[in-house]
C-alpha cells in the first residue's frame, strides 16, 4: 500500500514563548504542537523565548512527547528578552537568532507573546524573511485583538486574549475569598490587581463580589477627582449593608500625590525589561492609608499579582486556545506569515469554533485600553456592559452571599 506524505514532512516547527506567564501557555503550546504534527512537521520548543535562539541555542524535540496542556506557566520557560537593540541591551542579537534557525533547520517560528515577542517576531520576518505566526497571550488582555462584542445593538471593539479568561476567572476567586475578611472587620480592602496599563483584569474582581467602586490606568486620578472618590468611597461604605468594601485597583493607576503636586503610577523598581517596561507595584497601599487617614475607616491593602496568573488553565481558555490553534493549522497551509489567529466576534464556550476566528497583523497588536463603553468615570465603576463581557467569558459570577438579619438582644 502506498504511504500518504503529509503536506509538510520533512520540514520543522518552533514554538517559543516570551514575556510574563499564563495559565494558558501550554494550552496554547500543545494545541499548536498537535495540528503541526497532524501537518507533518517535526516540531521543536525553544525555551525561554528569545534568549533560546541566542548563543549555542535552547531548542528542545516536543514531536510524539507527552503533553499537559492543563499546567499552568509554560514547560518552555518564558524571557523578556529583545533580539533587537533595546536602551537596555544595544547590540542587536538578530543575527544570533538567524544563525540558530539555521543550524537547527527551522522552517517556520510560532511566537506565543504579545506585543514584544510577536513584534520583534514581525520585523524578522519583514527584514529577513522568516516565515512566523503569533499567537496572542497575556493576562492583561490588551492586545488589539479586533474582537467585537455585540451588545444591545452596539459593536464594541473588545478584546480576547488566552490566559485572560483563567487570569479573570482567579481574580474573580481572589477577590470573593477577600469579601469574608472585609465584611469580618468592616473593613475596606484596596485590591491591587496586575493588568500593567490597561483596567480589563482589574474589572473580574467584580465577578467576585468586588466593587461597585474600582480605579483603572485609563481614568487619571487629578487631585479634583481623588477628592470625589473618596468622598463617593465614604457613601459606598456607609450604604454597604455589612459595612465593607473590597475596591479593586489597577498596578497601573495613575494616582495624585500630594507631596509632589504631581499625577503618578507607583513603580514596584526602578528597573525596566528590555522592552524598557517599567514593573509597578504598591498603589493599593497609597490608597488604603489615604482612605483611613482621611475618612478615619480602616483600611487593608491586599496585591493580588501573581496569583492572577498563576495555577492551572480553565475550560475558556483550553478551548480558546484549541480553536486558535486550529487557524494557525489555516494559516500553516496557506503559508500565510506574519499573522496572529484572533476571535473575530466574543463568544461563548460553546461557540468557539474555528469559523469564528480571522487572521490580523501580528505586528499591529499594540497596546489597546479598556474601551470607554466599559468603565463609566464618573461613578468609578465597571458598566452593564462590561459586565456582559464578563457574563460571556466566565459565565457566571462566582460569589456566595451570606444574608443575615440577626435580632439583636435587648436586656431586660
Ligand atoms: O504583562 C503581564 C504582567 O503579568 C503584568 O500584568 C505585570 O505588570 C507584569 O507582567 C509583571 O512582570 P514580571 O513578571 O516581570 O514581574
């Protein structure tokens, strides 16, 4: 019997994996690795993304290797390491990647990444020709990933990127673990959420019982608004029926300090990547100890940080993940390069299917906020229709209300 030849024996895919982690990383990983091997190709993983095609190279054979797509992280490792000149790093490591496609016969390079690792994915294949594909990840969820939420007759351009629905669905958990504390000590709790400058992570503490009030890196905090937030902050606690707040707030949140005079986010260290990224960290304690000097409430911070993007990959996610995967199978055989596989339109689990996803440049992925119809800056709070983004990525919200009315005894 004659054997079949698939249509890409003999040839080699390399996957890598660059900037922070996800739960959904080797979700993505695998889903990538089986329809390339369905394909024909051998496939390898860089580890540590860049930095592994640096040097000698870091190049491992995943072909007919035992998978677990469930794990959290990425068994590749991850880096932020930029082959091109960075202020960081000047010297420019590209011919250093050039050199190790070659040695190890590298045909085609899937970057899982965001907007660093896919775009310096791009400009390789723009300057040199390099056959890559992205694939989108990150927590943060601010990618322009084009994809259009349908909501009470409105298009709203949304975002959907892998590991955002596990990042969310933690945060959610986090945060309705929080509330039994708060609402113990009739306490505010300040709840740091990671998101770097974009809100959509910060607005999933919601869905855990957070809020209604949140900050985000897209509504500056002037010294006049920081007045009326705490002034609303003060009514929001004396309205709450147990006497609690959990407020999330973004990392990124830019915050009016009076000592300076001056509007700023509160940076974790004065270093930066060499994307020349800066690392926040530590607004919710600015804002917790104005809230209990100025309005005399007891006030906690709480970082979530990596607990958002830490721990195994949810049922969204894995799904998101196999359906991207099966367009970049799309885009392997139209040998299509230089793309990234997206959701067009936000939907539910079940309606994640291949013919709802499309192709967009992956060098065209910058930095995208969250979108005004989300987050209504005059209340502080997340709206109807962010809840309903939610509504279609985690389902349901994931709270437990314990409604108590107790007599209160009166001695005789
Ligand atoms: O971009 C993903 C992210 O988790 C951000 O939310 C956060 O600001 C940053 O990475 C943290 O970076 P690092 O892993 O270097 O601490």
């Amino acid at each position: 019997m004659k054997q079949e030849t698939k249509l890409f024996e003999g040839k080699t895919l390399a996957i890598l994996s660059g900037g922070g982690d996800t739960p959904a990383i080797n979700s993505s990983i695998e889903a990538v690795r089986n329809r390339a091997s369905l394909l024909g190709f051998k496939v390898y993983g860089v580890r540590q993304g860049w930095k592994g095609m640096l040097g000698e190279g870091d190049v491992v054979d995943l072909t007919n290797q035992p998978y677990d797509g469930w794990y959290g992280g990425t068994a590749l490792r991850s880096s932020r390491t930029n082959p091109f000149p960075s202020k960081k790093n000047p010297e420019s490591r590209v011919p250093q990647v050039l050199r190790n496609l070659e040695r190890y016969k590298i045909d085609v390079l899937v970057t899982i990444g965001g907007d660093d690792t896919n775009g310096a994915a791009k400009r390789l294949y723009e300057m040199e020709g390099i056959p890559v594909i992205g694939f989108p990840k990150t927590i943060d969820n601010d990618l322009r990933t084009r994809t259009i939420h349908h909501y009470e007759g409105k298009d709203i351009e949304a975002v959907l990127c892998p590991g955002f629905p596990s990042a969310a669905k933690a945060v959610a958990e986090f945060s309705a673990n929080l509330k039994t504390t708060a609402e113990s000590h009739s306490r505010i709790i300040v709840l740091e959420v990671m998101g770097r400058d974009a809100g959509w992570l910060t607005g999933s503490a919601i869905f855990g019982g957070a809020g209604p009030l949140a900050l985000i890196p897209e509504v500056e905090i002037t010294r006049e608004r920081k007045e009326f937030f705490l002034e609303t902050v003060k009514e929001e606690y004396m309205r709450s029926p147990k006497r609690c707040l959990v407020i999330p707030v973004s990392e990124g949140v830019r915050w009016f300090d009076e000592k300076t005079g001056k509007v700023d986010v509160v940076y974790a260290s004065s270093e930066v990547d060499e994307y020349g990224h800066p690392r926040f960290g530590g607004i919710s304690g600015v804002i917790a100890s104005e809230i209990s000097n100025k309005l005399g409430i007891e006030a906690r911070a709480q970082i979530s940080g990596y607990y958002a993007r830490a721990g195994h990959c949810r049922m969204y996610d894995r799904r998101l993940t196999q359906t991207l995967a099966d367009k970049v199978a799309d885009l392997l055989i139209r040998e299509e390069y230089g793309m990234m596989p997206v959701m067009k339109n936000l939907v539910p689990f079940v309606e994640l299917e291949e013919f709802n996803t499309s192709a967009i440049d992956m060098g065209k992925i910058g930095n995208k906020p969250l979108s005004e119809d989300y987050f209504d800056a005059n209340t502080f709070s997340f709206t109807d229709a962010y809840r309903n983004f939610l509504e279609i990525v985690l389902e349901k919200p994931e709270f437990d209300e314990f409604r108590y009315n107790f007599p209160v005894v009166i001695p005789e």
